[in-house]
C-alpha cells in the first residue's frame, strides 16, 4: 500500500511538472491562482471522501506547487 502511494505521488508531482509547462496559469481578477492552492483545496475536500488514491494525488499536486521558489506571489 505504502508502494503505491508513493508511485502516485511522484507521478502526480511529475504530471503536474509536464502541464503547468505547457498551459497557461489560472487568474481571477488579475490574481494569480497557484496550483498548489487549488490542489490543497481539493486534498482537504478529497480526506471526507476517504479515497488514500485521490487524496495522495491532490497532495502531490499541492508539493509540487510548493517548490517554486515564487509559490507566494500574488
């Protein structure tokens, strides 16, 4: 189980590497939307629906946001 998880983290953390590349970001009102925010929104919404398979994927897309050395800028 264990294996697994950390399959999907480091696929998720890969996947969100290749599309935040190649799309545009998200902005509402000129405010810039990071992925790591929506991804913890979703990973905090995923834990009530007890899947471990979803929720790891939202957390790995919420770790992956957070290595950019700008994730804090607006």
């Amino acid at each position: 189980m264990i294996f697994i998880l950390t399959i999907l983290l480091l696929i998720s953390i890969l996947l969100t590497t290749l599309i935040s590349l190649n799309f545009k970001s998200i902005y509402i009102n000129n405010y810039h939307i990071h992925h790591w925010i929506w991804g913890l929104i979703l990973y905090i919404l995923s834990l009530f629906y007890d899947n471990v398979y979803i929720s790891t994927i939202f957390l790995g897309i919420t770790a992956q946001g957070l290595l950019y050395k700008n994730k804090f800028v607006i």
